[in-house]
C-alpha cells in the first residue's frame, strides 16, 4: 500500500549540466502542491539524436521502476532530437533537448528548463491547446524554435488560453492529473508561479537560481532529522538549539514546514537532503515510531544506510523498548552526563569524534 505522493523527478545525461538538484530545492520552495525531486547519476540516453519511441525505450529499464515513487521522470540532454524538437515525451518520460540552445536564446538553460516543466504541466491540464504560431504563450508549439527567447520572457498564458483552462479547472477542480501527482486546480495554480517565476528571472536576464537564493526560505542541506513525539516538542526545540550552537544544521519541523502544507509531502521532498536522523525519547515516554507515518520515515532512513541514532532526553522516563529495526543502534543517552551526550551525538550525526573535530569559536 502506498499512501505518499509521487514526485516529479528531474534528471539530466551526461552531456547536460543543468543542476537538477538546485533546481528541485528551488522548485519545491515556490510550489505549493507540486514536489520535485533529482536523480542523483547522469541517465544513459545512448550516443544517437533523440528518437520516439527508439530512445525512450532505451532508456526504460532505467525509468520504469522510477515510476514506483515518481509521477513523471524529466530528462534533460544535450543532444538534438532527430525531428530537431525541444521535447518530447512517452507515457510518464520526457526527454528536454538544449541541443543549439545558444543560437536560440542568451537565457540560461535552467530558465528553459523549469519552462519546459511548465510547458509540460500546461499540456496536461489542455492537451488539445495548440498554437502554431509563435505568441509567446505557453500553448506555442514553437516550430520556428526561436519563440523560446521570447516565451520564457513572457512565460505566461495567453488570455484566451488562461481563461480556457481556468474554466476547465474550475469544471475538474478535483480530477487529479496522471504526470503531476495533484488536481487540476492545485495544478494550474502552481503553473501560474512557476510561469511566473521563468519569466521574472527571464526577463531581467537572470539565472532562475540565481533569482531564488537571492529569495528567504529556500532550504538547505541538512544534518540531522528530528523525529519525536509531539508531546515532548519544548524539551526537542532545545536539543534543536543546541545542535545549532555546535554547527549542525539540525531538520525540526516547527522550523521547516510551512503551514498549510501537508507533512508528509514536504518531508518526503526534505529528506533526501537530510544525512541522518535522531529518534527522539522525552519524558511522554512513548517513541515517535508510534506514529505510523514516521516510522515509514524513519525505515526510509534505515535503508538508505544513513545513522539513525536513538536519543534519551535527561527528563525522559524510563527506557522504552525500542522497535526491532532500531534495536542495531547504538543510543545517545542525556540522562546521564558521562560519555558527554552532547559529543556523542554530534559524533553520531557527523560521522566525526568531537576530539578531531574542529568546532568555530
Ligand atoms: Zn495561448
């Protein structure tokens, strides 16, 4: 059974050097509904131009279980497309070709990309919207492919095709989409700020990225997860500040998760970023892997190989029994003062003993 929300996953070949991985964080930040995620290899896209379907089934015993835990699999390439499109796709693959890109526009590729992404979501909240003309919409086809330039700059709608699809959206706001794991409605909001967002860094002629860490809240990599029982979140909130002092970047949710945003989405976006997770026991006693849906985190961690270190709050009560797959960890234990908790559990998270550690003054 699965009951968490497939992402969108952003990949390039070998050739193309497109941050998939600054581009999702960035993209998750603007987004309200959509999650993206970034694979973490160059795909083999082969040596040929691009062919429907010859390279995407190349490519398929790659994607195909890919599509377990992601809704719609985007490639980008360097190399051209043999009928010299921009993209292409087939069932839930999209392969974007930046192939003469510099003879086309000055505009950074990952401008072009994150406007292929909303060229993509507009063609399936309308599949049947077409432009054959270059208008700048987000509807053109663009056969004559310089309208990128100037598409990404308006990267909007036009009138006639905005007001089209918000009166289909309004119709189906609840008819969830099949390449982006939510509504019609939730879609076409999140179309609007991604438009938006290509065609304000565009328009002044600067990277996308570059636009979004300039912009508060765009989150990091982290150290550590915290995961514990709400109940003990005041006595949690102090071991997150003292993480902080020793130079962890410590993930608490009080601090990360915006209201209004399911949990579990934005977790599950969060979590490839977070390099361990420490399971917290305060003085309620009872583990946080008693919320079922934390424990499906915590096995994440697990199988990812990363420490997951169980940690005893100093009013923490007597020691509950662990659950079996956290029985092979070794735990932190603030109860008691001797080893020194507080090294032992940046030790744990870091990988490195506090004593050949350099902490900043
Ligand atoms: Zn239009």
């Amino acid at each position: 059974m699965r009951d968490r929300l497939k992402t969108v996953l952003l990949a390039r070949d070998a050739l193309s050097d497109v941050p998939c991985d600054d581009l999702a964080r960035g993209l998750n930040a603007i987004c309200k509904h959509l999650r993206f995620t970034s694979h973490p290899e160059p795909v083999d896209l082969g040596k040929a131009p691009i062919a429907n379907p010859l390279t995407y089934r190349f490519v398929a015993p790659l994607t195909k279980p890919l599509l377990v835990d992601h809704s719609l699999v985007l490639i980008a390439t360097e190399l051209p497309y043999d009928n010299n499109y921009f993209w292409d796709s087939d069932d839930e693959v999209a392969i974007i070709s930046f192939w003469g890109w510099s003879f086309l526009t000055n505009l950074p590729k990952t401008n072009g990309l994150v406007g292929f992404l909303g060229r993509i979501l507009a063609q399936e909240l309308d599949p049947s919207a077409r432009h054959d003309t270059n208008t700048g919409c987000v509807y053109d086809f663009l056969w004559d492919k310089r309208g990128i330039d100037a598409a990404l700059r308006s990267g909007a709608m036009c009138r006639e095709c905005f007001g089209r699809v918000r009166a289909q959206a309004d119709r189906e706001h609840a008819r969830r989409l099949r390449l982006f794991d939510c509504t019609m409605a939730q879609s076409l909001e999140d179309l609007m700020v991604i438009a938006d967002e290509v065609s304000q860094a565009s328009k002044r002629e600067i990277d996308i990225l570059a636009r979004w860490q300039t912009k508060a809240g765009v989150p990091q990599d982290f150290d550590v997860f915290l995961c514990y029982n709400s109940d003990d979140r005041a006595s949690v909130r102090e071991l997150f500040r003292g993480l902080q002092q020793r130079g962890l970047t410590p993930w608490f949710d009080e601090e990360y998760l915006r209201p209004g945003i399911p949990w579990q989405r934005e977790l599950e976006a969060t979590i490839p970023r977070i390099r361990a997770a420490a399971v917290v026991v305060g003085p309620h006693g009872q583990g946080p892997w008693q919320q079922v849906e934390l424990e499906a985190f915590l096995r994440e961690f697990v199988s990812r190989g990363c420490p997951v270190i169980p940690v005893f709050l100093k009013d923490a009560g007597g020691t509950p029994e662990l659950p079996l797959f956290l029985r092979a960890f070794t735990w932190v234990d603030f109860r008691k003062t001797e080893p020194d908790p507080w090294g032992r559990l940046v030790w744990g998270v870091t990988g490195v003993r506090p004593d050949q550690r350099c902490v900043p003054p």
